[in-house]
C-alpha cells in the first residue's frame, strides 16, 4: 500500500464482473469473490489511491454493481462479453438470453445510467465514442 500511495499518475483497477457471487463462482470458480475484491478496492481508495473497476464481460446480476462501487471507484468501464469460451455455461444453466446483444445493450446502459446518477464516470467500451 506504501508503495502505491506514494506513486504518481497512478491508478488501480479490478475486474468485477457481477455483483452475485453465485453467477461468479459458475464463470469465475478461481477469482476472488466480489465482496473481496469491492473491500479492495475500498481499501485502497480510502487510502487515497485513484481506482477503477473494470465490469467486463458484464454477466448477470451486474445491475446493481454501481451502487456496490459508490465512493470505491473514480470510474468505471463496462465491456460486453466479446469471447465464447464461456457459452457452455450460458447454456448449462439456461441463461442463453444474457449473450444477447439486447442484454449486453440494456444492461450497459442501466449501468452507464446508475454510474451518472451516482456522479461515477463511466466508459462504455463497445459502444463508441460513449
């Protein structure tokens, strides 16, 4: 933490892809759970270090991130999912309607939407010029 407080221009991001910790155990079964990861980042923004979170690929249960991430991030980028390694689980547990582009478009925008409401910037990554 010394380190990082006493760099300059200096940001750190995580990668939290849903606030259901459920929905990450089926796609992420080795990353960090995402209470761990938002005490990260409230940790270090407490200490007074620049931070981001990364919400990509969006899954689902990410509508209600930003709130989670309210006064623990400076910004936020949201990116759709842009790989099909983890289409099976999709399909194993009947969630084929969330690799839609609908899906990915609504909920981008519901958290582009809840970011501004709550004064957190946000970068739409595959929308552009957002």
């Amino acid at each position: 933490m010394d380190i990082l407080k006493g760099a300059e221009n200096f940001e750190v991001g995580l990668t939290i892809t849903t606030a259901d910790d459920e929905i990450r155990k089926l796609f992420e079964p080795n990353a960090p759970p995402v209470k761990e990861r938002l005490d990260t980042l409230d940790k270090l923004h407490q200490a007074g270090i620049r931070t981001y979170a990364m919400i990509a690929p969006i899954l689902p249960g990410a509508g209600t991130l930003i709130n989670a991430l309210k006064g623990k991030a400076d910004h936020i980028i949201v990116d759709r999912m842009n790989y099909h390694y983890a289409d099976w689980i999709y399909r194993k547990y009947g969630m084929e309607d969330k690799l839609s582009d609908d899906f990915f478009q609504n909920t981008g925008y519901e958290l582009a939407n809840a970011c501004k409401k709550s004064g957190i910037a946000c970068n739409l990554a595959f929308v552009p010029g957002f």
